[in-house]
C-alpha cells in the first residue's frame, strides 16, 4: 500500500496567539484541500485499491516544566503540573477568535510558547469535504472503489466524551489534553449540528435559548426584526432555517418545506454574542442530543425557557417557576454523569433569571412571588407519568420538594454541568395535573396568554445581561473539576 500525504512545514514555536491560529489554518487548509482534491479526482477518474490518501489534523502543543505558581483567580487558560499537553484542532476558521484567546491565556500565563505542527490523527474525508457544495462523499459500495481502502473515515472508537466526563486517564509521561474536545468529536458533532437543526454552525451564538414550545419561534423573530430596525442593538442579522438570513426588519423569509428535527434560529451581532434559540420539541433524548452537539461550539451559557406542569395548588397557570435544584429521572445521561453527582445551581445566572423577571414584569422583591416560584424542578422521561398509580410518582415528587415538572430541564443542565457550559432554567406553568387543570385546549386564560409571550422576552434579557459579564465570573470554579484541561 502506497500512502500518500501532504507536504506540510515542520513544527514551529510561538509566543503571538494570533500567528499561531494562522499557523493552524495554513496546516488544516493544506489537509483539507489535498483530501478534497484526491477524492475528486478518485470519483472522477477512479483510484487504485494500493493508493490510500491520508492527511492529519493540526495541533496545539505545550511543554511545561516548572510548577511556577500561575494566576489561581481563572479556572481557565493554564495546565496544572509540567508535563506535555495537546489537543488536535478542526475548523480553525470557526474557531479562530476562541483560538486566539485560549492560546493567548496559554502563553500569558506560562510565559511559554506553544509549538504548532501535525498531529498523529488522521482526517476523515466526510469531514475535510463537508461545506463543499461541489464535493460529497457516497455510501459505501457507490463511489467505485473501497471508500475506507482508499481514505480515512469516522472513527467512532476515538471519537468519545472521556476527557468531559473525567474517565480520560494519563499515563506518567503521556500527553495530557490541552482541550475538553479532540477535532474528530468537534467535527462528528459539527456535521449533526447541520443536520439536525438545518443551520450551519457558523450561525450559532455564544447565548442558547432552548424551549420546547413553537410560540416561542414567531415571538422570536418578531423580535428580531425590531432590534434589525434599531442601528444601536447591535444585531447585524437574523437567520433561520435553511441558513436563510436576513439583515433588515422587512427581510424575506421563505417558508421551509419540510422542517429539521430541532428548527434552530440565530440572532447575529458581530461578536457572536447574540443569541440563538433552539427548539428542541419533547423529551430528554432530545435535550441530550442538541446540548451533547451544541456543547463543542463552547457557548457562554444556555438556558432552558419552555414549559411545566405545576405541581402545588397555589401555582397558576402562567406562573414562571426558576429552578434552584434539579430531580434527574430522565435516565439518558446516566452513563455519563452519575445521578449521585449534584447539579448546583449557578448564582450568576439566577441573578440573571431574577432581574430580568423582575424588569419585564415590573414586579420586585415579595411581590415577584405572585407569579414565581424559585424550586426544584424534577424532568421525567415517560411523558403519560399521570397515568401511572398515583401513590408512587406523588409521593416521591413531594418528598423532594419538587414544585414543577418536565421533560428537559434537568437534562441540559446536567449536560451543561458535564460540558462546563453554565445552565439555567425559567419555565411556564401551562398545566397543573395533580390539581385537576389537565394540558388540554381551551385551558388557558388571558393570565397565561400574557405571560407565556413575556417569557422569551425574559429569557432575552437574561442573556443581554450576561453578555456583560467577564467570562471569568461567568465560567467560574463551580464547574470545573480538579484536574481541568487549560481550554474552556
């Protein structure tokens, strides 16, 4: 077998983030481009079964050999032991500005350089031809030769969440990880982005909205469309699905003929610090699929806004409920992240939630209690919980002192927690099951109507009100184990 690779410049050393970034995207260019061509000219001109083409993911690497003391106030930007430490690295055009500042933190802090170079890893060639409108890779069997003779493809047994999950072990004088994420998981996780939510993930914000609750879609772009009309927002565009994007309030949208499984929409500002919000429908398997994806795009937090069932009498349809404490029974991430593993709530984003209740509302203090209830909030996985024997799921929903319940909040907050992405939770009572006010039509009052469309607007104004706030109070301690990697 004859391999054939790219050609690519030795490994340099450097003290500037940004020519290290631009080092990065000179080796993954290189990569990229080769795959793409050979595969074009294999599909097109056929490709002998003793040729395999192979190019290689770039990579950061650092060496450190001093325990020097480094700035203890960030969880983040340093390794905590000399040793080596790496993390191959995809899309460094998407990454480029989150790039340059872990990088810049790196040298900052160790007063080292990080050495740029090729890593062992191969790069599939599903994932150096996605975005290529004129290249796609077929299913095996149709391209005229062996797919995975000629080329490299996914590689599942690498591609896994041992290092999120704390299960990754280093061996004395083994490379340790400089990222959560290595590039064959940010590129598996890119290409489901895609799939699923029907937007590419260059859209996506660094402030995620998730609900459950298609209402919330139309009040979202409504309001996107005021802020496009305001020069001082600062929201450059709004795109929906289909990638469709628009720049001015009386943009056309067209309407999408067969809609993704999770309907995704951003609202742009430059910065990406605008925000996105997905709706994710019913049920954890799909707040655990969307957060497991958007995870490695490294938002600055996300929020569950949709609905619940309230569970105490003297909670009204319409009331909001702020989660403080969640009550995990919906099982999907059990293999990941123990139930016994305790999900704290996060100050800064309760603060968030609170203000921003309080301003849309214009209700403080003792009287936001008329319409808020701040308690745990347990999520289930069986959607018909109220047809089971009633002595068994009452009885345990009040000895936790739970006060609402549904089906995907504890779910994103506990991947949030595993992903180090803060979380948080502000749903609407739409039913009250255990007090006779089934979710059925015509339920609703105008009590209600009313405050389901304040609750996007809360949720809006939440995240502008951390989109202020320094990322080092943002992603404190709270969610980072005891040996973290250096990157967010």
């Amino acid at each position: 077998m004859t391999l054939k690779t790219p050609n690519p410049p030795a490994s340099e050393s450097f003290m500037d983030a940004t020519a290290a970034v631009d080092r990065l995207q000179e080796l993954y260019d290189q990569a990229t481009d080769f795959l793409t061509h050979a595969f074009s000219e294999a599909v097109e001109n056929g490709v002998s079964d003793t040729v395999h083409y192979r190019a290689f993911y770039p990579e950061i690497r650092l060496k450190i050999t001093s325990y020097t003391p480094v700035d203890s106030r960030l969880s983040f930007g340093h390794v905590s032991a000399p040793g080596t430490y790496a993390s191959t690295v995809t899309r460094p055009d998407l990454f480029r500005h989150y790039l340059i500042q872990q990088i810049r933190l790196l040298i900052r802090n160790h007063g080292q350089p990080v050495e740029i170079g090729v890593s062992a890893t191969p790069i599939p060639v599903h994932f150096a031809v996605v975005g290529r409108e004129d290249v796609t890779v077929p299913q095996e069997g149709t391209a005229g030769f062996v797919l995975r003779d000629v080329f490299d493809v996914p590689d599942l047994s690498t591609t896994n969440d041992d290092i999120v999950n704390g299960t990754h072990e280093v061996a004395d004088g083994d490379t340790g990880p400089l990222a959560l994420f290595t590039a064959q998981r940010v590129d598996y996780s890119l290409a489901r982005l895609a799939h699923y939510t029907a937007t590419d993930p260059e859209h996506f914000q660094n402030h995620v909205l998730f609900t459950n609750y298609q209402f919330y879609v139309s009040e979202f772009e409504a309001y996107a469309r005021e802020q496009l009309a305001d020069p001082a927002s600062g929201y450059t565009a709004f795109v929906s699905t289909g990638n469709h994007e628009i720049t001015t309030p009386d943009g056309e949208i067209p309407e999408t003929s067969k809609m993704p499984q999770m309907p995704t929409y951003h609202l742009k500002r430059d910065d990406g610090h605008g925000i996105t919000l997905v709706n994710i429908g019913v049920g954890p398997s799909n707040a655990k699929t969307a957060t497991d994806h958007i995870a490695v795009l490294r938002p600055h937090a996300w929020l569950m806004v949709g609905h619940c069932a309230g569970l105490r009498n003297t909670q009204a349809l319409g009331d909001f409920v702020l989660a403080h404490a969640y009550l995990r029974e919906d099982h999907v991430l059990d293999d990941d992240l123990p139930v016994w593993t305790p999900i704290p709530a996060l100050a800064e984003i309760q603060v968030a939630l609170e203000e921003a209740v309080a301003d849309v509302t214009a209700l403080k203090g003792y009287d936001l209690k008329r319409i808020m209830r701040t308690g745990t909030v347990a999520t289930i996985d069986n959607r018909n919980w109220e047809l089971r024997d009633q002595s068994g799921p009452v009885k345990r929903l009040s000895q936790s002192r739970a006060v609402a319940l549904d089906m995907e909040s504890a779910t994103i907050a506990a991947n949030g927690y595993r992903f180090r992405v803060p979380y948080g939770t502000l749903l609407c009572v739409s039913d009250k099951p255990l007090h006779g006010e089934l979710k059925l039509p015509g339920m609703a009052s105008d009590f209600y109507r009313t405050q389901v469309a304040r609750h996007l607007q809360i949720g809006i104004k939440a995240m502008e009100g951390l989109r202020g706030m320094p990322l080092e109070r943002l992603h404190s301690r709270k969610l980072r184990s005891f040996d973290e990697t250096a990157f967010l």
